[in-house]
C-alpha cells in the first residue's frame, strides 16, 4: 500500500500508523506540527516502513492547504492507493456549551473540514482508479446522546456523509471505511473515567488494518461495542432523557 497518513502523531493513528509500517508498507504523514511529523516519520522508519517516510504539514483548520499535502504525497510516493483520516478533535459537552468558538471549532475539525479533505483525497483516488479510504468518526454519532451532543453531532454528519460515499462510489472502485470506535485510551479520553469495553491503540490497530485489507465498510473498535451500538439505537426517548450516558 501506499498511504496518505493524517493523524499518525498520537493514539490510535499511530498504532495504526505502526502496524502498518511493519508491514513494510509506504507512508506519507500529513498534520499540524513538523515537529511531532518528523518524529513520528523517524519513530514509523524505525518500524519497518518501506521506503523512507516522509510527511507535509497539513491543519484540519487550513483548508487552502489541502490540496497542497495531498499533491506532496503523490509526488513523493508516485501516487497514492490509501488514505487514513484518524486527526479529529474532542471536547466535553461542558466545555463546548459555554463555549461557542470552540464549539465552532470541532465542528470545523471534525466534519466540515474532514469532509473537503476527503471530498479531495476521493477525487485523487477515483482519478488513479479507485483505492481505500478510512475514516474514523465514532459511535458518539450514532445517537443523540447527553454526555456528546456536540462532538456526537459533528460525527453524526462524518458518518452520513462517509455513508453516501460508499453507496455512490463503490462500484467506482472507491473502498470507504468508517472506523466508530468507542472509548478507547488515548490522549483524547485522558483524565475521562474508562467506560466498560475500554480499548487500547494497539487492539484497535489491528482490527482496522484487517477492516482496511478487507474493504469493511464499517467497523466497530473495541467489537463489543456494536452489540452496546445496537442496543442504544433502540431506546426509546422517553428513556433516553432519563439516563446519564
Ligand atoms: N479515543 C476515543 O475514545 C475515541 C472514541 C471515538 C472516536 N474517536 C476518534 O478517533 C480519532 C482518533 O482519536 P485518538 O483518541 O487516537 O486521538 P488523539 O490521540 O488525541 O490523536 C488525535 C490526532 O489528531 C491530530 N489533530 C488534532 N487536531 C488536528 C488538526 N487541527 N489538524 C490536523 N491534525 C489534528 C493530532 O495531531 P497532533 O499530534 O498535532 O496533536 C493527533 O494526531 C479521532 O477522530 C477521534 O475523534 C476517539
């Protein structure tokens, strides 16, 4: 594979950054911080990854710049047949209730931003004949929930949108994966008590590189929570508004 990495600096982007690079496959970072790419490409060298690792600055708030990283990727790599969104933004309901601009903000990083990066990611695809792309978004979209309605919302709208992509693209030859994990450890959910079905990076890692070599088109990390998923879709309002999750 070769793959447009963006995310691969922390958590479960770079677990899965990792595998993926131990696998021998070709990597090519996108993010906001040189100095946490040219570390992570050093880190992803040191795992295997074929060919040397190289990376461009890329910021889910800079749109412009979109089409500038995704252009060094394929002349650095010949091209490109993967592309990982795993880069996303979280902040409590708390915090973004009484804050409009942030509220703003990861609305913006989350979906209307991820949706014109893939929309250029899908069009460079569709033009080399077709490939992966893989993103995650979370199964705090699945359901309007009290603890995530605004990080929910802005995954909500990512999932819809990755959906569609899949129904009108796939016999294009366009493989779209929707990763929806549920707590998982990271720097995102540090100092937030573990839910039961907590998951670790590297379990995560594991699952969507097989999802990605498959074609999956959505996948649930850790798996149980698509039996949690399935029950929560079902509660009526009338008990929702009752609970606290
Ligand atoms: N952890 C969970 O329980 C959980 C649950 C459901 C869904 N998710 C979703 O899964 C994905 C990965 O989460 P994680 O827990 O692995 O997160 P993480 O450890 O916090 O890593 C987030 C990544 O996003 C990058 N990023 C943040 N803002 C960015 C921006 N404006 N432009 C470019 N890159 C940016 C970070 O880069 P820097 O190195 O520059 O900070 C980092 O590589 C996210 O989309 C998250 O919403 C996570």
């Amino acid at each position: 594979m070769r793959v447009v990495f963006l995310g691969a600096t922390k958590g479960m982007g770079r677990a899965l950054a990792r595998r993926m690079a131990s696998r021998g496959e070709s990597l090519f970072l996108l993010g906001r911080s040189e100095e946490e790419l040219a570390k992570s490409a050093e880190d992803l060298q040191v795992h295997g990854a074929g060919g040397d690792v190289h990376w461009a600055q890329c910021d889910l708030l800079d749109p412009a710049g979109f089409p500038k990283a995704l252009e060094a990727a394929e002349s650095a790599m010949g091209g490109f047949d993967t592309v990982v969104v795993t880069a996303g933004q979280f902040a409590s309901q708390e915090e973004l209730e009484g804050n409009a601009s942030l509220a703003a903000q990861v609305a913006t990083v989350n979906f209307t931003n991820t949706m014109v990066f893939c929309e250029s990611a899908r069009q460079r695809l569709l033009e080399q004949s077709g490939g992966t792309l893989c993103v995650f978004s979370s199964v705090a979209g699945e359901r309007g929930r009290k603890p995530v309605i605004i990080y929910g919302a802005t995954k909500a709208g990512l999932s819809a949108y990755l959906e569609g992509l899949d129904h009108k693209y796939r016999q294009e030859g366009l493989r779209v994966v929707t990763v929806k994990p549920g707590f998982v450890r990271t720097s995102m959910t540090q100092g937030l008590k573990p839910p039961p079905f907590a998951g670790d990076p590297d379990e995560v890692a594991e699952t969507v590189l097989h999802a990605i070599d498959r074609g999956t088109p959505v996948v649930y990390v850790p798996a149980p929570w698509k039996a949690v998923m399935a029950i929560i879709r079902r509660l009526p309002r009338s008990i929702m508004r009752r609970v606290k999750f």
